[in-house]
C-alpha cells in the first residue's frame, strides 16, 4: 500500500455476506487519495480469501484471533498511520457509504483544524428516511446511547453541529488527533470504545463534529447480533463502568456507580427471574467486574496528582439526568 490521504479501515469478522456490498460503496467513492484496507479478525467463513480474489486493490491484514473491535481496528489504524495517512475512517462492514460522503468528511475536517472527529449521519438501511445515529449521547452511568436515533433524517437539517462524541460505526479521525490522545483502549474489546476515545479527543480540547449531509447506511449491529444479545448486554454494561473510571471527574465517579449499579441490578433481576436468563446472567457479571475496576482504579482517580492534571471540558456535554437510556426505535429491525 502507497501513502494515501486518507484510509478507510473495514473491520470484519465473519461477515462475508457483507463484504461485497460494503467494499463497492466504498470504492465508488469520489475521494481523491482515498486508500480501503479490510481488517480480518480470523474469520473461518471464507473472508480473507474473498477479498483477496476480488478486491485485489484494498490492503488486507489478517488478525491471528478475534481481536474484536477495539485492538482489531487498532491493528489498522497503526499500519495506516505508519504510511501517513492524514485522516483514517473507521468503517463498519455493515454499511453502505455514499460516494460523496468521505469526500465531504474531509473537506470539513480541512476546513476545521480543531476537529479531532467528525461523523456522517448514519441512516437505517431499510429505512433511510430515519436517523440510525447523528453523534453519541451519554448518561450519568456511563450509559451511551446514539444521537436522533429513529428520528426524521431530514429534521436534523444539512449544516454541520458538534456532538459529544462520533460513532465507531463510522467515524472520521484526525491523525494529528491520535498521535496526541491515542487510539481505541483495548481493554474494551467492543462497544463504548469509542465514546471513551471521544472523551480523550475532547479532554486535549479536539472538537468532534457530525456532518449530515455526509451519509452512510447503517445494518446495525449485524455481527454483534449473531451472538446474542446476552453478549451485548454484558460489553455494554461492563464498558460502561469503564467509561466512568477512566474519563468522569473524581466526584462524580461514586454518583455514577450509586445511581447506576442499582438499575443494572433490577434489569440483571428481572431477566433472571421473568424474561432471559442469559441476559441476566451477563448484566450481573458485568456489574461484578465494575465492582472489582472501581476498587482497582479509583485510588489513582481520587490522588491529587490526578485531580489537577485534568480539566473535563466535556463535562457540560453529558446528560446527567439519564441513568439508563431512552430505547431506540429500531426502524429496520
């Protein structure tokens, strides 16, 4: 792969029936510069081999193991930072990007050299009238939820607006931003990595935009589906404690875990008792280990050291009158 402006990671796992599609789109983009690499996280489906017959123009690089989302793409973003890439876009494989779209991403981020991120306004794919996400939301329990989610696409206008946070489900990332705050933290795995990368960006004073006139169709969580929801109950509870201890302002760290252990442990109660096991199940264990992360990492949050070293100018942007989220209208089921 040459030095490109800008490269577009596609993470994957397992998910030949979408590569197809989503590589066309991305490739019929009108980006000058515009570089594609498909990240393969040890798929047995015949993934790698699929792209590397047919797509012999996009960078492939094959994971050992299932890195999962946050060191999978971070294994990209490493390999396209080291050629120069100026900007990198995360892509999920369950999309269809708009042949403007990264061309109008980067032209925004020209144009604004204090945007760490920005994000296009990702629309449900049956349903492209509705918003899927327009930035990312996050309450006082470290609970994300997507922006305009199952809303009228056209109410949120065509003129750019900052948002807390962009979607890892497409996200445009500065490199210069990056190099400064880092990249995914691994120790996520999947879900609100990227909600605690946005806090980074926004903690070292970056902007985070999205651009709605940019648009990319969004399958929503096809892969993550597969497994189960179980599986996404426990990462989205789990991260969200970690959300809190590495990125809320010490005082506001044991509110956090007061108002948001309890309402995890009445969901965790109710599947067990009433609705599904599993989910119960998974939602309790990850309260357990954000028991076990509080003890672990708030002594270094509460030092002084720690205190006066961090300012929290996303602190005005969080919503601390929600302690679970509101449920998005999933518009393509």
């Amino acid at each position: 792969m040459q030095a490109m402006r800008v490269c577009a990671i596609v993470l994957n796992y397992n998910g030949l029936d979408l590569l197809g599609p989503c590589l066309d789109a991305l490739l019929a983009s009108d980006c000058p510069g515009l570089s594609a690499m498909l990240v393969d996280n040890a798929s047995s489906d015949g993934s790698a081999e699929f792209v590397r017959r047919r797509y012999p123009q996009v960078e492939l690089l094959e994971n050992p193991e299932n890195y999962y989302f946050s060191r999978g793409n971070n294994e990209g973003m490493r390999l396209a930072l080291e050629l120069g890439a100026d900007y990198l876009l995360v892509l999920n494989n369950d999309t269809l990007i708009d042949p403007s779209c990264v061309r109008l991403l980067i032209e925004f981020m020209d144009a604004h050299p204090r945007a760490g991120a920005c994000q296009p306004l990702l629309r449900f794919m049956h349903r492209p009238d509705l918003a899927a996400s327009a930035g990312i939301r996050l309450g006082m329990a470290g609970k994300a939820w997507d922006m305009a989610c199952g809303e009228p696409a056209e109410s949120l206008g065509r003129l750019p607006f900052q948002v807390l946070g962009a979607t890892g489900g497409a996200m445009l990332l500065r490199a210069e931003a990056l190099s400064q705050c880092g990249l995914f933290c691994e120790e996520f795995q999947m879900y609100f990595e990227d909600v605690d990368l946005s806090l980074r960006l926004r903690e070292a004073s970056w902007d985070i935009w999205c651009v709605p006139e940019a648009s990319v169709l969004h399958e929503c969580s096809v892969t993550t589906n597969r497994s189960g929801a179980w599986r996404r109950g426990y990462f989205c509870e789990r991260n969200s404690y970690k959300v809190v201890l590495r990125n809320y302002p010490p005082a506001k760290i044991l509110k956090a875990y007061l108002l948001g252990w309890p309402m995890a442990g009445l969901v965790s109660g109710y599947n067990l008792l009433l609705h599904d096991r599993r989910y119960g199940l998974a939602i309790a264990q990850a309260m357990l280990e954000g028991l076990r992360d509080l003890v672990r990492f708030l002594p270094g949050r509460l030092s002084r050291r720690d205190r006066q070293a961090r300012h929290y100018p996303f602190w005005p942007m969080i919503e601390e009158s929600v302690i679970y989220p509101p449920n998005c209208r999933r518009a393509d089921g």
